[in-house]
C-alpha cells in the first residue's frame, strides 16, 4: 500500500486548504484562485513530492461546534485514530493567528501519547505577515511537537517545507 499521511488539527485552522496544496505542489500546479477556500473536502488524495507517492487523508468533517465539549475531543480523537492507524507521518495543523488554544494543547498531548512510532510535522498556517512570523511560530514550541514550519495554505508559503518535512517518512 502506499504511505499515508494524516492531517489533524482543529476546524478552520486550514487543513483541507494545505491538503490541497500539498498535492498540488509536485504536479507544479497552483490551486486555482477561485478554488482556495473552497476546499475540495476529499478524504483522501494522492501526493507527490521528489519522487516519492504518498496519500494524504483529510480529517475533515468534524461534527460539533462546541470545541470544549466531550463529544467534540472524542470525535476529534475518533478521527484522528483511524487516520493515525494507517499512517506513516502526521501534519499537525495550527492557526499562526490564534495562537496556542486549547483544542492544540489536546491534540498534542494525544499525539505524544501515540504508542506507535509516528513522523510528526507541526504546520503554522495562516503565517501571511513577515514581521510578526517569528513570535507566530515561536508561540507553538510549548506543544512539544517539534519544530513549528509556518506556511500559508491560501497563497502557497511555506509548502514545499512541510513536504520536505514529510518526506523522510514516506
Ligand atoms: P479546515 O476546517 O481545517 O479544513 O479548514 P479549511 O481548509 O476549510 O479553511 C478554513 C478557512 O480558513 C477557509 O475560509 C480558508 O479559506 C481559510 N484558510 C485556509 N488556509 C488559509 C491561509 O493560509 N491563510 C488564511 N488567511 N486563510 C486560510
Ligand atoms: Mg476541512
């Protein structure tokens, strides 16, 4: 079977943006412009990068808006277990514009719990301005994930870094 690469995170932070992007990238193709945002919210789509092929599953579809509920944290984990299970390498997906919240902190301590061995990549999106990106990236170190790549799924910043990131896993 192919190599799988899980993308988590919460809602919004841009995850079917960047899985867009992220199999976009080694076609050479931009996404088209009236196609960002509205995202393609395929479960899973095929990747390629440096020669390597590699799925990348979407875990979108999240059902509760309440991010503080219990039902929201075990749906989130549900998700994020299928996909874990299958998977080779992970893209935590985080807003660069919020910062650290809550729902963060609980994905990564449920990473870190994983008891399979498990390539993580921590994605900083939404890092659009120069000035303030060294403290956007900065403020996500605490999750003990590993080094923050900022990026900006939207205009395609930052990319080919995660890829690279991926890429040893794959
Ligand atoms: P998901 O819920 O995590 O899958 O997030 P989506 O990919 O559906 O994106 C949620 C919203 O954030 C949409 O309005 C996107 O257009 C927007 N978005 C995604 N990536 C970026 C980005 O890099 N920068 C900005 N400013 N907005 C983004
Ligand atoms: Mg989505």
């Amino acid at each position: 079977a192919r190599p799988t690469v899980a993308i988590i995170g919460r809602p919004n932070v841009g995850k079917s943006t960047l899985v867009n992007r992220l199999c976009d990238a080694g076609r050479g193709g931009a996404i088209a412009v009236d196609e960002v945002g509205v995202t393609r919210d395929r479960v899973y789509q095929r990747a390629e990068w440096c020669g390597r092929v590699f799925d990348v599953v979407d875990t979108g579809g999240l059902l509760f808006d309440d991010e503080e509920s219990d039902q929201f944290l075990a749906e989130i984990r549900e998700q994020a277990s299928l996909a874990l299970r299958e998977s080779c390498a992970v893209v935590v997906v985080v807003d660069g514009r919020t910062g650290i919240v809550r729902t963060d902190e609980d994905i990564a301590a449920f990473l870190r719990k994983w008891p399979s061995q498990i390539e993580t990549v921590l994605a900083v999106n939404k890092c659009e301005s120069p000035e303030r990106e060294p403290e956007m990236v900065a403020d996500f170190w605490p999750l003990g994930l590993g080094e923050p790549l900022p990026c900006s799924a939207i205009h395609g910043y930052g990319v080919a870094e995660v890829l690279d990131a991926v890429l040893p896993a794959v």
